[in-house]
C-alpha cells in the first residue's frame, strides 16, 4: 500500500494481485511487490494483526518517515515469555514518548537474549532502499530470506524508527490467538455479542 492511501482512505486504490509460488518469508513476498512500488515509500500491512480502523497508528508512522526519512516499523511490548514468538528491536530513545529509533533485531529471541520487549507488529512503512538490501540478503534457515534484517542496513533508506503502539491489537498469528480474536469480535458485534456470550 502506498503511503498516499494510508493519509486518504477515499482516494482509489490501484490494487495488484500476485502470486508468491512459494510460501518463504515476509522479505520475499515484499520483493514480489517491487515492479508495482517502484521507487516510491510503501506501506505494509500484515494480515494477521487486527488493529481497529479509528486507531491513527499508520497516519503517525507516516508522521515519523516526514521527519526521520528512511524506514518506520509498528513495536508494541509484549510480556518476555512472549518475545521469542516476534522479533524484537534494540532501540535508543529519540525524545519522543512513543518514537525510538531501532538500532538492530533479534529474531525470535529466547527471553534471556531478548534486548527488551520491543515486538515488531504488523504495520511497516518501508524506504524502496529496501529491495536492495533484501536481494543482498543471505537466506537463512529452509532457505528463507531472513525479512527483518534488511529495513535498517544502512544502505536500506538509512535510519529506522520505531512507532511504539500501546493500544488493542488482535494477534491471529496462532490458533490461540485466532480464537481469542473471533470470540472478542463476536461479543462486541450488535445483534450478535449477548447471545454468543452466553
């Protein structure tokens, strides 16, 4: 998604299919993208979190790229016996309460090498340096290109920051959270929540 889209919901959308071929990781199937983002700031949006419409999570992330240019990831903290199922960001404070700046990830940590409980969710707003860098990109376990590592090369669109997210999200992630996610929005649907509840 174009950043212009995220400001202006009404402006039409210029929408592409594609197909991936394999299901590798998030880093291929944002190269899958390149031909139709060109050389232009893009905007991912990962299907599996939920984050409510009225929330301005992107509009600020795009806030952030004005004045930091480069990349902007969504972090959220989550409890440490939870952080080995995210990456997790190394950050510096920026002066801003809900702004960091990432300084690196460590993907999928153990508790004890988790540098803080910084996740990264799925909202991410991308510098088009990053094709560049995921094609330098080794793969790594199975063969994946390892997605996370490329947004703060240096190289890639050159600082990252991270917008810190404090309110309600749906992780559908796993079937847990799947099912945690249906039963909330069940209960909270008119005509439908007491009933379901019950």
């Amino acid at each position: 998604m174009r950043p212009a889209a995220v400001r202006d919901p009404a402006q039409p959308a210029s929408i592409h299919h594609m197909r991936q071929g394999e299901p590798l990781s998030l880093g291929h199937s944002v190269l899958c993208a390149r031909r139709h983002v060109g050389d232009q700031p893009f905007a991912v949006l990962r299907g599996h979190d939920l984050i409510d419409p009225r929330e301005t999570l992107p509009s600020r992330m795009l806030d952030v790229r004005d004045r930091w240019p480069g990349s902007v990831l969504a972090l959220t903290e989550v409890p440490p016996e939870r952080i080995h199922r995210y990456g997790c960001a190394a950050v510096e404070p920026t002066g801003e309460e809900d702004v960091v700046r990432v300084t690196g990830l460590v993907e999928e940590p153990a508790p004890q090498n988790a540098p803080n409980r910084y996740a990264l969710i799925g909202r991410h707003v991308l510098d088009p340096d990053v094709f560049t860098a995921l094609e330098r990109t080794p793969p790594g376990q199975g063969g994946e290109n390892q997605p996370a590592a490329a947004p703060w090369e240096p190289a890639a669109g050159g600082t990252v920051h991270g917008v810190v997210f404090e309110d309600l999200r749906h992780d559908t992630g796993d079937r847990a959270g799947h099912l945690r996610t249906v039963s909330r929005q069940a209960c909270q649907r008119p005509g439908l929540g007491p009933e379901f509840a019950t």
